[in-house]
C-alpha cells in the first residue's frame, strides 16, 4: 500500500468516525427530547391511551435500526455451502439393501443393489467401501427382525462411516416414525461426525437442512404403501377363502402343488408319525427331541437340532391329520408384527379332510387327550378293558388320570358287555337300588322294614374314600383291609354306580401306586379326570367333597373293596343352613341339597372345621333305606367268587378316539421307524 492509498484510508476512517458520533449525539438528543415529552404528558396528563408505552418502545426500535451499522473491525464469516454427496471430502460409504421376501425375483433384486452400488462407489474418486448391509425376506415395517440394519446402525455409532447409500426411503424404512428417528439418529449420536443417508430414488440427503420436509412425505408414502399392502392382503385373503382357494404352504411332511393340494413328503413323514406313536405310547416331548436330534432328522429348514416346542407344534397342526384350518390367526398390527388367534375377526375355513394326512385323525386325538392329562400320564394312551362276564360284569378298569374318557364314555364301554335285555333289566334295578324308581316285584320276606345306612355306622376301623374333585382319598383301613399290595386297579360300574379295587401286577396298564418302595401307604391319588365323569354322573356339586364306607370280601387268596356311591357323607367344610334356612332339628346332624339340579343353599358365614352333612331327602325319609332293596344291592358282593377277583378285563374301542393301533402294534411300529431313519 503506497503512502497515498494509507493517507486516503485514514481520512475516510475519521469521518465515519465523527459521523458516527455525530449521529449518536442526535440519536441522544432525540431520546431526551421525546423522554422529556413522555415525563411532561405524564405530569400534565393523567389520563392516557392504553397503547402510549408501546408507541414509546416502537420508536426506539425505528429509531435503532436506522442508525446502526458494521463497525470498522468486524469481520463478516460465510456459511459453508450445503451438504452434498458430491464434495470432494473422503468418505466411508456404507450400503442398505433390503428386500421383503426370500422370491428368486428379490433374491435378484438384492444382488442388484449390490453390484450396483459396488460399482458406484469404486468408480467415486474419495468413497471408500466400509461394508454392505443386506436384510433378505425381511419386513420393512419394523426393525425389530432386521438384524443386517440393526448392526449398521451400530457401526455409524462406532464412526465407522460417513455416509450410507440406500435405494430408496421404503427400503430403508416403511414406518414413518422408525425412519425419521434413525436419521435423526445418524446425524445427532455424534455431532462432530454425522453420518448422513443418501436415498438415491428420490434424491434426498439426509444431512442437507433442506431435505427433513422432502424426507417426512416420502416416508409417509412409504408407510401409506405398507399400510396398503396390508389391507390388499387383507381382502385377497377373504376372496380366496370364500372361493375356496385356501391357502397353503410348505410345512415337515407335507409339500404343496401349484394347484394348493398338499401331498406327502415320504422321508419327513417317518418323522411326523415317529413323533405321533412315541408321544402317544409314554415318551415325552423331551425324549422324542433327544431321539431326533440323535438321529440328525431334518427340520422343514433342514436344522438337525430339535426341542420339545418344535415336537408340540407338529402334533398341534391339524394338516398333519388331513384337516385344513385357513386363516387361524391374523396380524392386527402389521408394523409391530402383533398376530392373534382368529375368533371370528375376520373370515375363516376349516375344511375336514381336505387331504391325505401323514396320520389318522384317531392317532392325532390321541396324542391331544395324552398332552390334556399332563405328566401323571406316564405309559402313554391306556387300553380301555372292561369285565365281561361274572360277578364284576360291566366294571371298567380305570386309569385315574387319563382325560381320553367321559361318564357318557364309561356308560358305553359298559353297555358293550351287555346284550339289550340285560343293559334294560340292569338299568331298571338300578334305579331300584337308588330310590329313583319304586320295585314292582318285591321278596315278602321283612317286607317294609328298613335298616340303616350303612354311612352312619362309618368309624376309622371301615375303610372309606373320599372323593372331591381332584383327587380320591383311602384311609389307613382301606390299606389294611385290601393288604399290603405296591399296586391296585381301580374298577368302575357307571350303572350300578360302584366302585371297585383289588391288587394288581407292576406291569398292568393302568397299575396304581398303592405302597411305595419302602411299604408306606399312599393315601391319596389324583384322579382329577377320572372323578370328573363321577361329579358329571352323579350331579354332585362341585363345591363339596364325598365320603363313602367300604365293603371288604375275601375269597380264597383275593381281596376286593367295595364302595357304593348312593349313601355318601357330605363333607361341607363349614356350617350350612337347612333348606328353610333354620337350624336342623336333628342338632348336629346337617341334610343339604348337594346335586347341580337344586338349588344351592349359601353355607353360613360362621366358620366350623370339618362339618358333614347328609343328602336332605334323608331327612324326609325314616331310619334308613328299604331291607329288601338292600338285600338286591347286596347280592354283587355276595355273589363274588375268587375267579370274579382276578377275572380280566378284554380290551375295546374308546368311544372318545375311535380306532387306533393296540400298544403292541405301535410298539412294533416305532421299532420299524427306528431302523428307516
């Protein structure tokens, strides 16, 4: 700068200077003139408009952006220009691909991306691959399953990228929020290092402050063509359930033709019956699992590593049986992936017998009564025998247990070993017997006397059960009356509504634990499914358990106890009112309504350990029950001979399943199934 130009500098310095101050001083001057005209209004004025301070600071404000200006020293700093893929900067370049279904169409779409953006980013001078990112067959609704774009954004946490390059918004996200989150996210985890998101569809820079607008409606739209997709899913699902075009897939045993049958699939079939027959013959979900992954059988997936869940949900599908159920459960929430049982939320179809199943639908329900009777099922589904001749006929053996049988099961087991004359004659004294119906024809011998019920004589010398709901109980004389035996069966008559139990051996199919290995007595056993049907018989009420006293008959070596189940001992629990609602006249002595055809009487609030009642017609009736009628329920266990102890049951259909393989002959064919795999 030569002495000219500095001179010429410092004379326009000193002006701007003095008129700097020049313009301050009026600046002042204005301000103290219009201060004074403010105080002297306030004074000579005491009235004044509500606006008059606002004017006052208006004009200030007026006043102060006219008169300012930059001093002399300021130094004005531009902003850098905006973002863009395209500055010359060296970046890490990360990839997204995402693609919704594992179709050979995707699968090229995916392979597209990649080989395009590989390309891309080596023919960029100052890119620099940091890795590639793919999420195949993965929805784009939400994050949760999308692992490859879960890791990627961990890696952006790391700063070990600057810039991800993706195809377009609905591949990065179809959930609006999720996607404006996450970007969110990339640019602000680090602010000294962002990590920006180039969708290249719609030109959009996620890290160019003009481009969060541009982003919110194209990720809107991509949330809007989700949510559409769905609710075309939606309707295609109910035009071809209502056409019939039921939808199926592929699943272990099964494959599936362009015209949606399904058809068996030989060698994964060995392994759907193997798990049906072991379930069914004692194994557990465990064990099977153990024995296939021993075996290293294949999964639908072709994994060789089974658990119990994998074993129950192939028993669980009714295609493996030949039925069809279509459209079993829905998604109510397509972005969280929210799926529930179908009850009638939408349209749906069960087609039975819609296809060749791997087993019968006798075996499949097999299996489900086995899986409803849990773990004190240990020997799998049991024989159903009954005894078809001699003292005992009709008795039905029973596993306690087992949930494969009903009262309306029992009563037709029975009747199998009757012919129709004797099923009538046997249920026509029956009813005789209980009171229901009055005899025709009776013996003159003591005609009209009565005796007593055999109940009131119960003491802890009688052997007794108990009955409730989820168990039956023996006392210590039932122990000693029957012997000392490991183990008993338990034999039922639903007719003469009888009760039996005698000794058995280790190996019977439905031996019941009676002493344990170091001969103490097991007094109670669950039989929640076997007294069910009694309840269900009886129309007891469930609230109430029921006490009944034993009858002992020896005959040569053998041993059988009686019970009867007409004179029960009504174990309340607490204290009941009569049915008028006044104390009983017999003292302690309580009658109750106990079946589910009356009415229940509310039991009083007054707690009372142990309290028994007595059925209330008992009240309305003399000391007992008729002698001659006694005398005919009697006559089973007079009759009893040492062959009626011991005698066997034959074996027969379950009316609650049908027909299925005998034990023997599953065995044997889980043998066979062994050796094919």
């Amino acid at each position: 700068m030569n002495i000219g130009d500095y001179t010429k500098t410092q004379n326009n310095l000193i002006n701007t200077e003095t008129e700097l101050i020049a313009s301050q001083q009026d600046e002042h001057a204005d301000t103290l003139a219009i201060t004074e005209e403010h105080v002297t209004v306030e004074m000579n004025n005491p009235w004044r408009p509500q606006d008059a301070d606002r004017e006052y600071i208006k004009q200030n404000i007026r006043r102060r952006v006219r008169n300012a200006s930059v001093t002399g020293n300021a130094v004005f700093i531009r902003a850098k220009p905006k973002p863009t893929i395209q500055d010359g900067e060296n970046k890490s370049v990360a990839v997204y691909a995402r693609v919704s279904t594992k179709s050979t169409e995707q699968v090229s779409s995916i392979e597209n991306q990649t080989k395009y953006y590989t390309e891309k980013i080596e023919k960029t001078p100052n890119w620099e691959m940091q890795e590639i990112y793919s999420d195949e067959g993965k929805s784009g609704t939400s994050m949760r399953k999308r692992t490859e774009f879960r890791r990627m954004l961990q890696a952006a946490a790391d700063k070990k990228m600057d810039l991800i390059l993706c195809a377009s918004v609905s591949r990065f996200s179809r959930n609006v929020s999720d996607c404006i989150e996450q970007v969110r996210m990339l640019k602000t985890t680090n602010p000294s290092h962002p990590v920006g998101v180039y969708f290249e569809t719609e030109n959009i820079y996620t890290l160019d402050p003009d481009s969060s607008q541009m982003l919110s409606i194209h990720a809107m739209l991509a949330d809007w063509e989700s949510a559409n997709k769905s609710r075309r899913m939606i309707l295609s699902y109910d035009q071809r359930i209502c056409t019939g075009q039921y939808p199926v897939l592929d699943l272990l045993g099964f494959r599936h033709t362009p015209d949606g049958d399904l058809i068996i699939e030989e060698d994964e079939a060995i392994t759907v019956r193997f798990i049906y027959l072991a379930y069914i013959c004692g194994c557990s979900c465990e064990e099977i699992a153990d024995i296939l992954t021993e075996k290293e059988r294949k999964t639908l997936k072709g994994r060789t590593v089974w658990n119990a869940n994998m074993v129950r949900n192939i028993m669980r599908n009714e295609r493996r049986w030949g039925d069809l159920n279509a459209r079993k459960t829905i998604v109510v929430d397509y972005v969280k992936g929210k799926t529930v049982k179908n009850t009638q939320i939408r349209d749906a179809a069960f087609v039975p017998g819609h296809h060749k199943g791997i087993v019968t639908p006798e075996i499949a329900k097999a299996a489900h009564l086995v899986a409803a009777s849990g773990r004190k099922l240990d020997g799998g589904v049991p024989d159903i025998s009954v005894i078809d001749k001699g003292a005992l006929k009709g008795f039905v053996s029973v596993c306690p247990a087992w949930e494969g049988i009903n009262n309306d099961a029992f009563v037709e087991v029975c009747r199998e070993v009757y012919t129709d004359e004797e099923y009538d004659q046997l249920t026509y004294e029956a009813r005789v017997m209980n009171g229901e119906e009055h005899s025709a024809v009776l013996s003159m011998e003591l005609i009209g006397y009565e005796v007593p019920r055999g109940i009131s004589f119960l003491t802890r010398n009688h052997p007794s059960l108990t009955i409730s709901t989820k168990s039956i109980r023996f006392n210590a004389a039932s122990h000693q009356r029957l012997g000392h035996n490991r183990f008993i069966e338990i034999l039922y008559h639903p007719i003469l509504q009888a009760l039996a139990l005698r000794a058995c051996a280790e190996n019977h199919p439905n031996a019941i634990r009676w002493e344990s290995d170091g001969g103490k007595e097991i007094p109670t056993l669950s039989a929640n499914a076997f007294t069910k049907a009694i309840y269900d018989k009886m129309e007891w009420m469930r609230k109430y358990s029921f006490r009944f006293r034993g009858l002992t008959r020896e005959r040569g070596d053998g041993r059988i106890l009686l019970f009867f189940l007409d004179e029960p001992q009504i174990f309340v629990g607490r204290k009941e009112r009569t049915t008028a609602g006044e104390s009983s006249q017999s003292g302690y002595v309580q009658y109750i309504p106990y079946k589910e055809s009356k009415i229940s009487v509310e039991a009083n609030t007054d707690e009372a350990a142990n309290v028994y009642a007595y059925p209330d017609s008992w009240e309305r009736s003399h000391i007992g029950v008729s002698y001659a009628l006694r005398k005919r329920r009697d006559r089973l266990a007079d009759l009893l001979t040492e062959q009626d102890i011991t005698e066997k049951g034959v074996i027969v259909e379950n009316p609650m399943i049908g027909s299925i393989p005998s034990r023997e002959q599953m065995l044997k064919e889980l043998d066979q199934l062994l050796l094919s795999m």
